[in-house]
C-alpha cells in the first residue's frame, strides 16, 4: 500500500547518521538571537533562585547549632522568618524567569512557522510531489510547538540545574568533604548512562515523530477521500491501515517511555544510596564528635536538594533529543534549495540575435518550444525522458490544440510554461524571450493557466476567482464569470460570489468548480492562456455556451488547449498532436483527421487503437 511505503519511506531515516544534539540545536540560534536579551536574563534569574535554595541549608546548620542548642526561641522564630523569605524570594524569581520568557518565545515559534511557510511555498513542484502532507503539518504544528516547549523549560534548566549541582557540591564539599566525596560517587555512571540514553532517545523519538507525521497524512487524505472511501465501501481497511500505524505509534512511544523510566530509576537510585552511605558516615562522626549535629543536617538538606536537579536530567534529556529531532525535521525542509526568482542570465529581447529567432532569422513571437526535453527530477536515471524534442511554433494571438494519447506528455508540456518545471533540454520563449531568462514572478503574470483538475481553496467565490489577478476589479470579475458561465450559478448562491466554497470548493459541482477556475484563468486578460482540459466536467450544453464565450477571448491572447474532444479541438486555429513525448504533426483538424491514423483515432474515441 501507499501508505506504507510513505511509513518506511520516513521512518528510514532513523538509520542516517545522527549529528550531535547540540550541534542540531545550535541552528536555532538565527531564530533565537532576536530575543536573546530577556532568555539570559531569564536564565540568570533562575540560578539565581535554584541557588536560594541551597542558603536554606546554611539557614538550618545555624538554628540547629545556634538557637536550638541554645533553646532560644526567638532565634527559632528568625530563623523561621529567614526560611520563609528564602522561600517567598525563590518563587517570586522563578514566576518572573516564566514571565519573561513566555511572549518572546511564542514570537520564536511564530516566526519559525512564518519561514517554513514561506520556504514552502518557494520549493519546487517536485518536492510537494514527493512529500506526503502529513509529515509538513507535523513539521510546522507538533515539531515547532515541541520546540517552544524545550526553548521554555529544558533548555534554562540544562543550564540552571547543571550551576545548582556545582554550587550545592562545591557547598557540600566546604562542609565536609569525606561525606562530599561519598555523594560524588554516582558521577561517573551517571553520565556514561546519560550518554547511552541520550543516543537511544534520540532515534526512538525520530521514529516517533515520523510516524505520528505519516498518520497525519492518513487522517488528512481520509478526510479529504471520504466521497472515495465511502463510495467504494472501504471505510473498514482505511480503519485497518489507520489502526496499523498507530500500533506502531504505539510501541514507539512505549519504547521511549521505557528508556525514560529506566534513566529516571537510575537517576533516582545511584543518589540516593549515595546520600543513605552518606547519612550513615555522618552519623558515626556526629557520634564520635567529629562532626556537628547541625552540620550533618545542613549536608544532607544541601544533598536532598540536590535530588531535583540530578533526577531531572534524564527527563530534561529526553525532552532535549525530541527538541533536536524536531529541528532536524524542521531543518530537512528549510534545507531544501528553494526556487528563486533569479533568470539564468541576461534577458533576450526579439531580435537579438539566433536566440528567438526561427531559421529564416525573423523573431519567434508568441509562444515557442525549441527542442524542449524533460525528466522529472525524481526518474531513475536511465527512465527515457517525458518529453524528447518537442518543436512548435504558436503564433501571436494562435490559439493550439494540444491532442494526445494518455501519458503522451500533454500536461507535462504545459507545467513548462508557467515555470512550473524547468526543461531539462532545449528552451522555451515568449514573444522571443527565453523563459530562463524571465524571473518566475514576471512569467506568472504573463502567463495564466487552467488545470483540469481545479483547485479552490477555503475562501468565497469571488476570491478564489481574483486570484488570478493581483490587481482586478470588479468588472474584471463579471466578465471573467460571464466567460466561464459561471456567473448564474455563482448568482443563485446564498450569497453570491461573496459565499463561501469550503475546503477544496467540495460544496460546488465538479462542473462548477472547473468553470471557477476558468475563470480564474481569464480574469487578469493574460497575454498567454495554458488550458490543461478545462471543459471535461462540463454538459454538453454548457461546454458549448463556454466555448461561445471563449472563442472570444482567445482572439486576444496566445492560447495551448490540451483537448481530448472535437468540440474543444475545433476552438484552435491549429492542432499538434504529442506522441511519445514528441511532437508528431501540427495542422489543423481537418488535415489531422484525413493523414494521421493516430489523430483521427484518438478524435473516435479509439485511444486503445492508437496505442
């Protein structure tokens, strides 16, 4: 099944090497330094507060030595107001340490998701073919607030109970350091196990995160699926398949909450039978008069509140792995060579020289492909390329059909104009421009395109439609519906073209939904019009009222209309049929029909024959 390749496919990369951890986290770093003041100054006042709390012991040695030997109460009642105002102090410090670092790290957060967004929608086509959906919603939603989380908490703490442990020794050992030396015992094999754990952590909540991406997609594409999956009555192996993947979300997450409570028993245990062999010593000294009784209450409050900062590190670790697994998750995507606006060189005007021009050396106007190949980039090197070739000349203002059998290359042709794709060979121009030479943005706004299979987003009629043009007006938009008839049923909704489509335009017909985007396609009056089978979902009479309209506004622009029907091919001056990824014939339909056996096959309806 597909999803299961999508599972191994993501779960795999548990067997790349691992960078360090706080090398992975080092690159968060950019995102980070805007805030950098207010995080040290949290950090500083968190030392600050974990080290009050090893005064309180001092606190202790002093009442039991002082005023309880002394059975003097009113140092017992100071002492007391002491240890209430160590207390107060230490919650006041760490409230503001959460005070001050809350709001700058929701901005940390929001700004991290503002740039993937952004890189997203920069990445090329290919890279959204090969990624499943799921696993950039997990990046951008659980992986950034998992983050936040560890920028707010572990992050400080690491830090804070590492200083805490130092003073509270360097305080133990002051105090006697034969029982110091008891309590450093466990040091050793705690960090060889911490290392350990920090490894095995680490992979096992990369699959973790992995998996919870891959059913995410699950979910999203059976939500998305549902006429499908309940069409078809398959709603019990789509339960199966979602069961499945969580199983083994499941025994992941089970497999790191057993490493997590065997480092927390550890961490819990070593300690604290240091601290028993230290109470055990100090007892025999404070029997023997070596030691004082305040002393010895003095290190082992010092030792019990060593306990936290020592106990945590396994907790903190682990919330560490899962903050540099989720960067390097995030960092897979931001790492992607994004497309950028730059042309690949000077811009070539018509006329300047062999580039755009034909051989008798006038300047190709309109549209033009010059020995234009293509493979899409993840094709196994030795696949034979999509496209191999292709030659055609569209003539300013020409409008060409574009015919071919099934897996010819039509669509594939036409993703080249809007710089979807880059050929892998040959060139493409308009108006004599080389297309490498046109910046992304600029070819969009000269040329619009119509995808037979149309997506609308959640949003109303109107604006799914403007989307096509930055700057048109209302005008703009009667006519473009008027175009594409759309504009009585976008009339008889319960708001008109200010109604809400919802998710994917599913409220609309398949009909109504192509004729929208063929409107998107014509609002902005583009000098270029790719029509990828825009008339497919549509009755016959109301593809023939579209044609009508269509008609004339092809009159006024370069047009290539991949047609599957006569009704369509006959909009067209001229036809080209695609075979094999190259072009075979151009004529036009009636030519096509009495000398190519191919074309007038495919125009019956005999594709199979034609194959």
């Amino acid at each position: 099944m597909a999803d299961t390749a999508l599972t191994t496919q993501q779960t795999d990369r548990t067997d790349l090497p691992r960078r360090s951890a706080v090398r992975t986290l080092w690159r968060l770093w950019p995102f980070v330094r805007p805030v950098r003041a207010r995080l040290f100054t949290a950090a500083f006042v968190a030392v600050v507060a974990s080290c009050l709390s090893l005064v309180i012991p001092l606190v202790l040695k002093w009442l039991v030595d002082g005023p309880v030997a002394e059975r003097d109460a009113g140092g017992v009642w100071l002492g007391g107001g002491y240890l209430l105002l160590l207390g107060v102090a230490e919650a006041l410090l760490f409230g503001l340490r959460r005070w001050l670092v809350a709001r700058p790290l929701a901005g940390v957060e929001a700004a991290m998701r503002a740039a993937l967004y952004r890189r997203l929608q920069r990445l090329p086509v290919a890279f959204h073919d090969r990624w499943p959906s799921g696993q950039l919603l997990s990046r951008g939603t659980t992986d950034l607030q998992m983050l936040r989380m560890f920028l707010t908490f572990p992050l400080t703490f690491l830090l804070v109970n590492g200083v805490t442990i130092l003073v509270g020794w360097v305080v133990l050992l002051a105090q006697d350091w034969t029982l110091g030396l008891v309590l450093l015992a466990p040091v050793l094999p705690l960090m060889v196990l911490c290392s350990v754990f920090e490894a095995k952590y680490g992979r096992a909540a990369r699959r973790t995160q992995d998996q919870l991406g891959d059913l995410t997609t699950v979910v999203e594409e059976s939500v998305l699926g549902i006429r499908v999956i309940k069409g078809f009555g398959r709603h019990r192996s789509q339960a199966r398949a979602f069961q499945e993947l969580t199983r083994s979300l499941r025994t992941s997450e089970l497999r790191k909450a057993r490493l997590l409570a065997w480092i927390l028993g550890v961490n819990t245990a070593l300690p604290e039978i240091a601290i028993a062999g230290a109470l055990v010593l100090g007892t025999l000294q404070v029997a023997d008069g070596v030691l004082s009784a305040g002393t010895l209450v003095a290190f082992l409050s010092t030792a019990l509140a060593l306990r936290w900062p020592v106990e945590s590190i396994g907790f903190l670790l682990a919330m560490s792995s899962e903050a540099a697994t989720a960067t390097e998750r995030y960092f897979e995507v931001m790492d992607e060579p994004a497309v950028t606006d730059d042309v690949a060189g000077a811009e070539n005007e018509p006329g300047d020289g062999d580039d755009g021009s034909d051989r008798g050396g006038g300047p190709l106007g309109g549209l033009a492909f010059s020995g234009v190949a293509f493979r899409y980039p993840d094709a196994a090197p030795d696949s034979p390329p999509t496209l191999k070739d292709v030659t055609l000349h569209i003539r300013p203002g020409e409008t060409m059909a574009l015919v071919g059998a099934t897996g010819s290359g039509k669509t594939t042709l036409t993703a080249l104009v809007p710089r979807l794709y880059d050929p892998t060979a040959g060139r493409i121009t308009l108006d004599g421009r080389d297309l490498a030479t046109i910046g992304r943005d600029e070819a969009r706004s000269l040329v619009a395109v119509a995808f037979e299979d149309p997506t609308l987003f959640s949003a109303t009629a109107a604006e799914n439609v403007l989307m096509g043009a930055e700057h048109a007006q209302e005008a703009d938009l009667r006519r473009a519906l008027e175009v594409a008839q759309a504009d009585g049923f976008v009339g008889a909704l319960p708001e008109g073209a200010a109604t809400q489509v919802g998710e994917q335009g599913l409220s609309l017909s398949g009909g109504q939904r192509q004729r929208l985007a063929l409107a998107r396609a014509v609002v902005g009056r583009p000098r270029f019009l790719i029509l990828d089978d825009p008339l497919s979902a549509l009755d016959v009479r109301t593809e023939a009222a579209v044609e009508a309209a269509l008609r004339q506004v092809l009159t006024g622009t370069t047009a290539l209309v991949v047609a599957h029907r006569p009704s369509t091919v006959l909009l067209a001056d001229r036809v080209a049929l695609l075979s094999g990824g190259r072009i075979a014939a151009v004529g036009t339909h009636h030519e096509l029909l009495r000398d190519h056996p191919e074309y007038a096959a495919l125009m019956s309806g005999e594709e199979e024959g034609a194959r």
